[in-house]
C-alpha cells in the first residue's frame, strides 16, 4: 500500500517547474552531478520565536532567541552521545537517491564520476558542502558538458501551534556548461503544511536522530521527484513514490525543560 506520509510529501514538493524534453537528452554526452547547501541555509530553528506561546511555560526564563539558537546547535552538531545529519550529508544523500533512480540508459550511463567531480570541486576538504557555487571549469578534464545540480537554500525546524515540523526549499536544474537551462524546479517541502505528525522539540534537542531520520524521508520524496523528471522518456507518466515508513507517531513532550 502507497505510504500516506510518503504521498503526502510529495505533494508538498514545489511546482515552480521548467520541464526536461526527451529530445534534450540525445543532445548530452558526458553531464555531471553536484549537489550543495548555500551559505546560512541551515540548519536553523525558528520554533519558539515563531511559537513563543506555545512554549513559553516551558522555557521558563529562557528567551526564545536563546532556545532556538540552542536547537539550532542540536540540529547541526547533535549531543555528545548522538550524531545530526550534517550538511554535507543533507546534500549528498539527494544525490545519492536521484543517481540510483535513474535510469540505465544515455545519457546518465555516461554520467562524470562522482569522486572525481568531488576532488577536483574540493568537496572532500571540509564537513561542509562549498557555499559558493563551484567553479565549473574546474571539469574540464573529464569533458564534462552539463550539470545537474541541486541547491538546498533553506531548511530547518518551525514550529505553530505547539506542533513543529521540519521545513527545506532550494531547487534542481540541467545546463549546458556552454550556456542555456534544459530544466529546472524549485521544491519546497513542509511537514506542517503536508499534514505530517508534529515533534516535540525538546525531544528533538534530546534526540537529533529524530530530526535527522525524518529529513532523510523528506530528501528522499524530493530526489524521486527530480528523478523522475530527468527521465521523461521512460518515467514521465509515472506518478508513484518511493517506500517509506508510515510508522512515525506525534513525539510524547518531554515533561523536563529546557534544551
């Protein structure tokens, strides 16, 4: 049975969308893929200063500008016993999910390694995905041709009405490296707006694996739908989505307070 989590996401995807044309793709010999987070896209929170009622008994003292900025170390650093995704990760796992979605066929049977775009992009100096866009040029000696690359600009923890839900938006575009847009879509996926179970973020600041877990079915929903659109020829009337669980349950608040 569809996932109703699962199906729900999708919907949540943007619909700011340039399609591919099947012919397009008879034109690409040797394309490469990058995948990158843009400076100060996160990961934030804005829970409690969006939602201050909601917890303010429960912070206590503490100021909602301070709670979040605490969160925010959470989400992007974890506990010391309890590792979050970092961006890096938040990056390549889109990556990773399109590349095994597509199809075995031309022209992503010729696609540039992904190592190699990697090393000679510097990807592998730093935890972090480069914030500036790459300099392509740089994939000259693979003969690269085109470039698919995702951007993440924005995502993170909101919150309203006591219920938070994780929120990302960026987009997905094909180009020539010599000049002209084959594709493009903007995403902007919300478990709040999709209907999702709420967290609890103290539980979250507790347990980052909770954040991370739940982005990684959000990265996924996303990757299939970029993938099926660089597939026009053969996934274009497809309108399934990937397994995912449908298992996830509202968050029991945590009765002890501050992150």
């Amino acid at each position: 049975m569809r996932s109703t989590l699962g199906f729900v996401a999708v919907l949540a995807v943007g619909c700011a969308h340039t399609p591919l044309g099947a012919s397009s793709l008879d034109s690409l010999e040797r394309p490469a893929f990058i995948a990158r987070i843009e400076e100060g896209a996160g990961p934030k929170s804005i829970v409690f200063r969006d939602d201050f009622a909601s917890y303010a008994p429960r912070l206590k003292k503490l100021d909602a500008k301070e709670a979040d900025r605490r969160l925010t170390l959470k989400l992007e650093k974890g506990t010391d016993t309890e590792r979050s995704i970092n961006r890096y990760q938040v990056a390549d796992t889109i990556r990773a999910n399109v590349l095994a979605e597509l199809p075995k066929s031309a022209p992503w049977t010729r696609l540039a390694s992904p190592t190699q775009v990697a090393s000679l992009l510097e990807s592998f100096l730093v935890d972090e995905v480069p914030a500036n866009a790459p300099d392509i040029s740089r994939l000259a000696p693979l003969g690269v041709d085109s470039i698919i690359e995702v951007v993440v600009e924005d995502y993170g923890l909101r919150s309203t009405g006591g219920k938070a839900g994780i929120y990302l938006y960026g987009y997905a575009q094909l180009y020539r490296v010599g000049g002209g847009t084959l594709y493009r879509r903007a995403f902007f996926s919300d478990e709040l707006r999709a209907g999702l179970p709420g967290l609890d973020p103290f539980e979250v600041a507790k347990h980052p694996a909770i954040f991370s877990e739940r982005l990684k079915t959000m990265l996924q929903t996303i990757a299939h739908q970029i993938a099926l659109d660089l597939s026009p020829a053969t996934r274009a009337a497809q309108r399934d989505v990937p397994p995912v669980k449908d298992d996830d349950k509202p968050i029991k608040p945590a009765e002890d307070d501050p992150l």
